[in-house]
C-alpha cells in the first residue's frame, strides 16, 4: 500500500494535490482513498491531506501515521512542530520539500534516513511558482516518486479535477504537473509500498480513566480569555491586512467589530491598528472596509519590506 500525506496551508492546493494524486492512481488501476484533514478554519492555517492506495481493498481509515512519502507544500511548517510534517517519518519515507534551498541543505537539515529530495520554488521558467500550480506539481512529483503512475494519468487526473476552470489554467497546470514529473525521474520508484495494517480489534488505549470533570474546572486555561495571546497565530498568515490611513474614515471601526480574532484596536487618535502577531490573515476586515482602506499585501513581501526598515 501506498502512503503519501501532503503538507501545506489553506490556499496552497494541498487538497487539490490529494484529489489529483487519488485519480491519478485510480486511473491506474488502484483502490484509492484521498481525503484532506483540516485544523483550524482560515487560509493560511496548516492542512494535510493524504493518499492511500493499493491494488487490494483498503481496509484502513483514519489519518496516515506511518507514512512512505511526505510532501510539505511550505517549507515554513518543517519547523512548526504543531504541524506535524515529521510524524512517522521512518526510514524508509521519501520527504520532498518545495524550497528555494539546496536539496543538499535539507539532507544535512533533517538528516533523515530515507531520500530527500527539493521541488524548486523557481517554478519551471524560473520565475518563481505561484500557489495555484503547487497542488497538481506536488502531485506530479508523488506520482513520479511512487513509480507506478505514468505521467498521462496525472495530466488526465489534472483535467478531471479541475474541470470546469478555464482550458488555460487546465493547460498551466498540467505544464507544471508535466516539470514536476520529469524533476522527479531520477528518483523515480523511490516510495516503495509498505504492507497493508492487518484488520483486526483495535487495542484498548493505554490510558487512565478520570472521573468526570467539568471543563472549567479541569482545563482552565482552555477557557481563559486570554488563551489566544499566548500562540502567535500571525505565524499563519499568507497575506497581511494593511491599513491605508488617509483612505480610513473611521467609520465606527466595522473593520475591528467584524475581524472574527478581535485583532484590531483603536489608538488614541481613532485610528484602527492591526495585531500582526495574531492576525490569521483571512481578510474578513479587507472584504468589509466600506471605504476599501485595507490593502492585502503577500506576507513575504510585507516581511522583506519590514527586514529593508519599511513600516508594517
Ligand atoms: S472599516 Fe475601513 S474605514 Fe472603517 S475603521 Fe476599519 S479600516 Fe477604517
Ligand atoms: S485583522 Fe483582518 S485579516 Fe487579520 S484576522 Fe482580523 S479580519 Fe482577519
């Protein structure tokens, strides 16, 4: 059986990847399962999706914790151990990074057992690959490191799946899945399948039963007001809300009444300001400025701007 998991952030395609990636077996003939797991609701929070197949019946559900590939669509969550990218990585995973990195860094980086291997953030001109073309280059990639899906079944799975977009973001897309696919053909069949868990009872958990407590009383801190402050939930963000003053009317601050994290004050002048640290960057404030004072700018250029002595 084939275990491949994807790793990314809400926005990046990583459901897409698992959708594709599934046909694409599927067309060759695999039993298949694709499915992505969400935590948390906003674009930008991590994700991971993950693919089961094999040629038997799958028999096995829930979650992949032991599995033969890992792709991280954001290089970023490698370090975030909430996200989980390392769990079950054993030695005999593939792990593929989409970095600017060196391969050769990640290898010495991680030091894992099993191959290493980069999908270049330059995309396949050189420019650089926007987000909307990671999920079908990702599955382009576990295809080719799986072995056994041809490359005519990704494009044909990229079609299938994205049907009803325009024939030129069809076409994008399978011109990025067809780089990723021959990036991949050195270490093509790298992934091999790892048997099926038999079926069997589950073993009891090896926990200790507690008597019933209320929530209040038994995990305060789950319910203190203040539980947000302490994780920096602005690590999620991929586009940052930026408000442009001289276009702001203070307009009874719809933009901090309706952020869904209550990030957004008010100083003492009457301007509204945004808590970077834990805006999520899900845009409600952007959508619902009446005087369209809120510009979205990509969080990686607000940063460069912020590290070049530029404001926030
Ligand atoms: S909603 Fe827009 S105009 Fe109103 S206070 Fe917020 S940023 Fe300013
Ligand atoms: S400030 Fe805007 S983008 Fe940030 S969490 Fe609030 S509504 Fe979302």
């Amino acid at each position: 059986m084939y275990r491949i998991r994807f790793h990314g952030r809400g926005g990046q395609g990583v459901k897409t990847a698992s959708r594709i990636l599934g046909t694409a077996f599927f067309l060759s003939g695999f039993e298949v399962q694709d499915a992505p797991r969400y935590g948390a609701e906003r674009r930008g929070a991590p994700i991971f999706a993950y693919v089961r197949a094999d040629r038997r019946p799958i028999h096995e559900r829930g979650v992949i914790r032991d599995p033969g590939l890992v792709l991280v669509a954001d290089e970023t969550l490698v370090a975030i151990s909430a996200a989980s990218v390392l769990e079950g990585v054993g030695a005999r995973t593939a792990f593929l990074v989409h970095s600017g990195e060196e391969t050769q860094t990640w290898r010495d980086r991680l030091d894992l057992a099993g191959p290493v291997v980069t999908l270049p953030v330059a995309g396949p001109h050189g420019e650089g690959l926007e987000a909307r073309y990671v999920g079908a280059a990702c599955a382009a990639a576990a295809a080719c490191l799986a072995g056994v899906v041809s490359l005519g079944a990704v494009e044909e799975a990229v079609r299938e799946e994205l049907e009803g977009l325009a024939d030129e973001v069809i076409a994008r897309n399978r011109e990025h899945a067809r780089w990723a696919y021959g990036l991949m053909e050195p270490l093509r069949g790298c992934v091999e399948p790892d048997p099926a868990h038999p079926a069997g009872p589950i073993p009891p958990p090896g926990w200790v039963e507690l008597p019933f407590e209320d929530a209040r009383v038994s995990a305060p801190a789950t319910h203190a007001g203040v539980t947000s402050t302490l994780v920096k939930t602005g690590l999620w963000r991929t586009v940052r809300p930026v408000i442009e003053h001289a276009r702001c009317r203070g307009c009874w601050w719809v933009c901090g009444s309706l952020c869904p994290d209550g990030v957004i004050g008010v100083d003492e002048a009457g301007r509204p300001w945004i808590d970077y640290d834990h805006c999520k960057g899900c845009m409600v404030c952007l959508s619902q400025c009446p005087n369209r004072a809120i510009d979205a700018i990509p969080e990686r250029d607000a940063r460069g701007a912020e590290s070049a002595g530029g404001e926030k």
